[in-house]
C-alpha cells in the first residue's frame, strides 16, 4: 500500500484500539534490522513495567513503519521508542516523550549521545501555532583562543589526538536542553522525564550487533581509559550479541540528575566530575592524552538559548530548520531553493526528471550549498542568514549549474550580498572541513498536534572516549568540529576556535508545515551528511512521490562539495555510471544517515525510521492502525 493515499483515508479508516492490542499483531508487520537478531533480541525481553515508565504499557515490535493515532515516536533504537510511546500513552507531550527518549538513547547508543554532549531541539507548538528552537550545542571554554589547535609551527595538531583528550571536551548542553524543553512544553517533571533511562541503565538492555560492532571498533581507545574499559569492554572485550548489558553507574548519573536537576552538571558533583576528566584524563599505565580547559566556570556560565527557527518555503511548504551554530537549517534551505531554481532555467522539473539527472541535481545543489555553508556559517555576528536562504542568492548560485555536465570541485562560493543578478564571479574554492559522524536523531508528535524534532550528539562513535568515573557516561569530543585552522589562507573563517564560541554544526532536526497546519518532522545522524540525508529524503518523499520509508530507504548520495559519497547501491549502479559520465568524483561508502520521521495527517500519524541502516529504527505509535 502506497502512504501518499492515507490522507485521503484519514477520516474514514478506524484505528486501532490500543498499544497493548496492535502488540498482539505484531506478526502483520515483519521485524527487520535489531529485532530480526536472535529471539533474545530487545523486542523479545523488554522487561514491561519496569524498564521503560514503571507503568505497565505493553511492548511494541520494532518495525520501520507504523501507523495509527494518539501519538508517535520514531527513534534508531526500540526500547527509547518505547519508553517514549510510553510517556505519550500516559498523557505526556511530545516534548516529555522526546526528553525521555532522548535520555535512553543515552543508555542504549551511548557512543552516540548523553549526558556529556549536546544538540539542537526543533519544537511546534500547536496550540500557540509556532515554531522554536533551543540551542543545547556545546561551548568552548572561556580561555579558548583561535591557535588552541595548532602547533608551534602554525600547522593543524593531529586531529585524532585531539579527538582522543580533554582538550577536545566542550561544555555539555544536553541536560539543559532537557530542562528547558520539559518546562516549556511538558507536563510532566524533568525527573519524571528521566526515570525510565535510569531503570534501564540499572536493569540493562539486550546487546544487538551494532552495539557490539561500534564497541569492538573503539576497543583499543577505549583500552586507553580505565573507567571507559570497565565501563564498555566488560572482561576485556566487547559485549557479545545477545548479552544483558547493564550501566549502574550511568544509572547513578540520572538518579543524581532527577534529584538535584541540571545543577548537578553545571554547577554539582556531576559538573566537578567531567571538569576533572577533561582537565586530567585518567588513563592506562603508559598512556598519556592532553588535558583540557574546561573550568566549572564555563559550566556555571552554560545557557540552552532559544532562536528564531530558520524558515523558508519549498512547493508551498513552510519549511523550519535549526539556526547558527548549526549550518544545518541554512544549508537544507539552499539546497532546496537551488533545486527548485534548476526546474526554473532548465524549465523540465525535478518530478519528471530522470533518477540520475535527480541525483545529478541534488549533487549540484549540496555542493554549492557546503561551498556557503564553509565560508559564511559559523557562531559569529553577522551570518547573512537571510541572503544565504533567500530565492534571489538561490537563483543567482544556479547560473553555474548544467544538466550535463558536474562543476568542478571544490565549487566556489558565493557573494550573499543582496545585488544579483546574472552569474557574477565566484569567491574561493575551500575544502571540505572534518566533521564527526556519530549522532542520534528522534521525532515525536503528541495527541494534540505538538512536533518534537531533536538531533544531539556526543560527536566521534564513543566521543573523547572518556568516561566520568562512577557515573558511566562518555564526554564529548564536540570541539574538534572547530576548523583547526582556517579552510583557505587569506579568506575569513567562521568556525575557528574561541572562547565561548560554539563550534558550527550540520546537525539538521526540520519541521515542515503545509497551509499552516503540521506536515512532517524529519532528522537524521550522520555528521555532515546530516544535511544531505534530511535534503534528499524531504525531495525523494515530496518531488519523487516515494513513500516515507522508502524515501527514508533510498540510497542516499552525499555532495559536500568535495569527493562525493555513495552508497553501495548506487555506486555500483546504472545511474552511478551515468554521474561518473557527467564528472562527478564518487566514492563508495557502506552507509550515509540514519533518518527518522513521522508524517503527519490530522489526527493520523505515520512514523518511519530506517528499514536497515544502523541495524535499523524504531517507528510507533500509540494507537495502532497498520
């Protein structure tokens, strides 16, 4: 059955009565990715009513798409799907539901997120019709300086030394941003909010093959800190598949959280404990890693902000995306406006083009826009926010682009100063800047209509790899998303180091709206493919006409104006053949996002994640329908 004809159904299809009676159909949608591993897998050993709310809601399966009412959540992992379907069930917002399953995947992807790091949370208030952000990005210490990355020399420090220090820890913003989401959205208490988390890091969840990968993939770094070995490589080694893995000391971190709130990190035991980590790691006899520059003082000065959504408008959708520090809302915003203004001069749209001449459009589109991106967007006064997202910027950057041929790459970028008009000369051509892949992403919508789109990180899989001794979590290694040094000599750069300052983002959480009312709420991980994954699922679902999950599934093309990446099945197929031909420069790569969203029509919902990346997502929602 194709999705795109719910929305006509919606006022004369019933749904489903309960969570607990769609559980007993579980058999009507096959379990793939996690589930599919053996009958030991989470789905199969969830302990109901007491590791997700102390309430007895019951599971539901984990499948990469599911429809009904009362509520969704789609998530990478089952069990903080569930807990969050069950904040929802109960009466919670989909800001209590998002904070909740934020807080699990804490537990359950903690080389992804947690306490230690830090994101961004795109929220609609559908009683007050408005769109907010917070700002939980992490921040540099005060005594930060714009060399703190270089050598004597001038040249880049080792990147991976860095990322492996506490030099490379910044402030974390996450437990403020759950503070501010549950006071201004919730309706139930922040406390409240993080019980399930600290149940399932005390009573453990089943290990799947993709937590066990990521482990064995940092085992040597992770070797490198007592606390971190002990914590993740129990007797030595990786949890096997299949194993009950347990983090009381996590469990203790979110006890203590509910207790004393945020303070307890920005200005309690938990804050005293990560700022003695990043300045003095404690490692392994014979290692030794930098220090770091985190004071309690950057932690008591720690402010979540809220902003302004960036907003734009795609055929005749209101688009809404995350504002500076993040690139992401900006860099979709271009993206989306160039593709629109290639239907323009080559007069054929995007909707009837060729599959390879698509991909050859959003290619082009990507790269110009990361060419923007990389020398306007950083956390400094001044970002020409509006040019970089207006019609005008978008229809003058188009002049380079041909329907045969690729640009050269790097593709320049260009002059968002207001005047265009015709194909003015370009500026530098900069490289691509580094930037970690490890993130989560989640999407909530409530019974009443609220949209919760949050993407937070600890940067790098498993972060600096340290671990804050006795309460069980990594911190993060956000700072070396800083360029180390400027991108191109002579030209400004916005995303160098300083103190205060938030290094940019790509994180990219995005709410759309279509005549006002809620549309779809979209996100993914990924680093800088972030904004690529979220760009190319928003055209495959509303240009190419795909389903929701099957524009989730689509193999995904990343363009950041550099070597291009493609995933397998597109690399090694007839219409990756075809952009080779055109000049573009491809590289295979095993995997790129990990999108989750939920569609939304009136008081039906439709929740999709991904049917295999990352072992696969979690889509459910309250009342079961299909």
């Amino acid at each position: 059955m194709c999705l795109s004809l719910v929305g006509a159904m919606v006022l004369t299809l019933p749904l489903a009565a309960t969570a607990g009676a769609a559980s007993g159909a579980a058999g009507a949608a096959p379990a793939v990715g996690r589930a599919a591993a053996p009958a030991v897998g989470r789905a199969a050993t969830s302990p109901t009513g007491s590791t997700h709310d102390g309430q007895g809601s019951a599971d539901l399966p984990k499948v990469p798409l599911m429809v009904g009412g009362g509520g969704a959540v789609s998530s990478v992992d089952r069990d903080a799907s569930q807990v969050g379907i069950d904040v929802l069930a109960r009466g919670g917002t989909a800001a209590d539901a998002a904070i909740a399953t934020a807080a699990a995947l804490g537990v359950t992807e903690p080389y992804s997120t947690g306490i230690g790091g830090g994101g961004f949370f795109v929220y609609y208030d559908a009683k007050q019709h408005k769109v907010t952000t917070i700002d939980g990005r992490e921040t540099a210490p005060g005594t930060f300086t714009p060399t703190v990355f270089t050598n004597p020399d001038g040249t880049p420090m080792d990147f991976d030394t860095v990322v492996s220090s506490g030099l490379s820890v910044g402030t974390p913003g996450t437990p403020a941003t759950w503070a501010l989401a549950v006071k201004l959205w919730g309706k139930r208490s922040f406390s409240q909010a993080l019980a399930p988390a600290e149940s399932l890091a005390r009573k453990g969840f089943v290990v799947d093959q993709t937590f066990h990968d990521q482990t064995a993939a940092n085992a040597a770094r992770f070797a490198m800190f007592p606390e971190t070995a002990a914590t993740f490589l129990p007797g030595g080694a990786a949890p096997e598949v299949g194993t009950r893995f347990t983090n009381p000391d996590m469990a203790t971190a979110y006890a203590l959280l509910r207790k004393q709130g945020p303070s307890a990190v920005y200005s309690g035991a938990l804050g005293r404990a990560i700022v003695a980590q990043a300045q003095h790691p404690s490692t392994a006899p014979g290692v030794s890693v930098m220090g770091g520059q985190l004071a309690m003082r950057d932690l008591r000065a720690y402010r979540a902000n809220l902003k302004a959504p960036i907003t734009s408008t795609y055929r005749g959708l209101d688009v809404y995306g995350m504002p500076v520090p993040s690139s992401g809302g900006i860099a979709v915003a271009e993206i989306l406006n160039l593709l629109a203004a290639y239907d323009r001069t080559t007069g054929v749209p995007l909707k009837t083009v060729s599959n390879e001449q698509f991909l050859h459009r959003f290619s082009e589109a990507s790269a110009t826009a990361f060419a923007d991106r990389n020398r306007w967007v950083g956390d400094v006064p001044g970002v020409p926010v509006r040019a970089l997202t207006s019609k005008a910027f978008a229809a003058e950057r188009a002049c380079l682009f041909s329907p045969t041929t690729a640009m050269a790459r790097p593709v320049p970028f260009g002059s968002p100063d207001g005047s265009y008009a015709g194909c003015p000369a370009s500026g530098a051509r900069l490289p691509e800047p580094r930037e970690g892949l490890s993130t989560s992403n989640l999407e909530v919508v409530d019974k009443w209509g609220d949209i919760a789109s949050y993407t937070l990180t600890i940067e790098q899989t498993g972060g600096s790899g340290i671990t804050v001794p006795g309460y069980g979590f990594l911190l993060n290694n956000e700072l070396t998303d800083f360029d180390f040094v400027p991108l191109s000599a002579g030209v400004p750069d916005p995303n160098l180091p300083a103190g205060g300052k938030r290094p940019r983002s790509s994180m990219s959480p995005t709410i759309i709206r279509k005549d006002g009312k809620p549309y779809l709420g979209v996100g993914s991980p990924g680093g800088a493919t972030i904004i690529t994954s979220v760009a190319q699922t928003i055209t495959e679902y509303v240009d190419r006409g795909l389903p929701l999950v099957d524009a989730i599934a689509a193999p995904r093309l990343s363009s950041r104006n550099g070597t291009e990446q493609a995933e397998p099945a597109l690399f090694d197929s007839p219409d990756g053949a075809a952009l080779v031909a055109m000049g573009h420069d491809i590289a295979s790569t095993p995997e790129i996002g990990a999108v989750t969203a939920i569609r939304v029509y009136g008081h039906l919902l439709e929740a999709a994640a991904e049917p295999v990346r990352r072992g696969g997502g979690s889509a459910m929602v309250v009342h079961r329908w299909w």
